[in-house]
C-alpha cells in the first residue's frame, strides 16, 4: 500500500497516520517528525528547518524533496509506504509522482481528512505532543493519564512553538494557498478518496480502512 494523508494542520493526520500505518504493515513517514527530530538534535537540517516551521511556513521544496526522496529509498519503504505532511504543494506532488513513475510503484490512494477551521483551532490549541515519541495528546480529547506525562513512553508532553494561535493562523493559510490545490491535482488522477475527520480516533481510522477497502483493489 502506498498512501498519502492529506488534510489541514490539526485534522489529526498524525494520530490516523498511526492506525492506518500499523494496519496496512507499512512505515509512518511524517516529514514534520523528521523536521523536529533534526530541529531537537540541531543538525544541519534541523537549524535549517527551525526558521521556517516557527513561523508556519513551508520549508524550501528543494531541501524538502531531497529528504523525502533519500527516505523513500530506505529499504522499510520498498513494500509500501505512507506518506503525512507530504507533499504539501503542487510542485512537492509532481516530484513525488516522477519519482514513483520512474521506480514503477506508482500510489494507490490519497486519502483527505476533512474537517473545518473552529474545530482546527479547539484542536490544535491544546494539542500537547511527546518531546521523546512524538506522540499527541490533548488537554480536552485526550488528556495523559499523568499531566504533562507521555502515556507510551513517559516522555516529557510539550506545547509545540507552532501550535500557538498566531501560527496556527498562518499554517491555515499556508495549507489554503499552497497545500489546498494538491487535492485537485490527485482528484483529476483519481486517486483522492476524502473522509469527515469527525468523531473519536477509532471511528475515524474505521472509516478510513473501509474506505481503503472499497477504493484500492490490490
Ligand atoms: P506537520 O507536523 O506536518 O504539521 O509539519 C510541521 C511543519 O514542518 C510545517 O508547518 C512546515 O514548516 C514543515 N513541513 C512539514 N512537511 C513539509 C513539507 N512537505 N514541505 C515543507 N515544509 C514542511
């Protein structure tokens, strides 16, 4: 299975990414986790990174691209991936696409979280997110058993500097402007299957593996 997730900041394409990556077998790529995990130990990258994900803008598509492209050719992806956080624009989407024409494993679906902006921003404000595992939780819809205090692996639970509401803000434009128009781009292919990201997490994965089910035919 080769899969994108796509949907604005705080639709929790994360938390699916999760679910859908364990059920189908395949590794979670998460170009935001491997910006942060760089970012926390300031490598080269990450410094890079940091200037653009504070503020909620997209970091350059050439640096962007080289990384998922090298991720891509580890050996855990040959059977299958899925891809979250990218692509995030048109031209991100068409290097994808050369890239797995030329590799002959072209994707299977795009599946699009939907949901609309007041339920972002109730989302996204209390998000907390493990500084150890990247695991996230919510101050409201799914508090740690301990405050503060991952539940998988007793890491520390933090704000993260782009969940503020100023950035949350900018994110949501950045994803009307430059991310919103990938899902024509997949549609006009074919490939787009879209799902309301409402309701509890195990409803929601539910409805996105029936919905795998009845689009992809593998
Ligand atoms: P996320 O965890 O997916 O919300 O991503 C956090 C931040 O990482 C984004 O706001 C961007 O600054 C950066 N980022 C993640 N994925 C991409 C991408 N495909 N292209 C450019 N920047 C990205």
């Amino acid at each position: 299975m080769r899969l994108i997730l796509v949907g604005p900041p705080g639709a929790g394409k994360g938390t699916q990414a999760v679910h859908l990556a364990a059920h189908y077998g395949i590794p979670h790529i998460s170009t935001g986790d491997i910006f942060r995990h760089n970012m926390k130990n300031e490598t080269e990258l990450g410094l890079l990174a940091k200037s653009y994900v504070d503020r909620g803008e997209l970091v350059p598509d050439s640096v962007t691209n080289e990384m998922v492209k090298d991720r891509l050719s580890h050996a855990d992806a040959q059977a299958g991936f899925l891809l979250d956080g990218f692509p995030r624009n048109v031209l991100q989407a068409d290097v994808l696409r050369t890239v797995l024409a030329e590799a002959k494993t072209p994707l299977d679906a795009v599946l699009e979280l939907s949901i609309d902006d007041a339920e972002i921003i109730a989302r996204l404000s209390g998000r907390r997110t493990c500084r150890n595992c990247s695991a996230s939780f919510h101050t409201i819809y799914e508090k740690p058993a301990v405050d503060g205090i991952c539940d998988k692996c007793q890491g520390e639970l933090y704000q993260r500097e782009d969940d503020s509401e100023a950035v949350i803000t900018r994110r949501l434009e950045v994803y009307a402007e430059q991310t919103k128009p990938i899902i024509a781009f997949y549609s006009a292919q074919g490939l787009l299957i879209t799902i309301p990201a409402v309701g509890d997490v195990t409803e929601i994965s539910s409805r996105a593996i029936a919905a795998l089910s009845a689009a992809v035919v593998r």
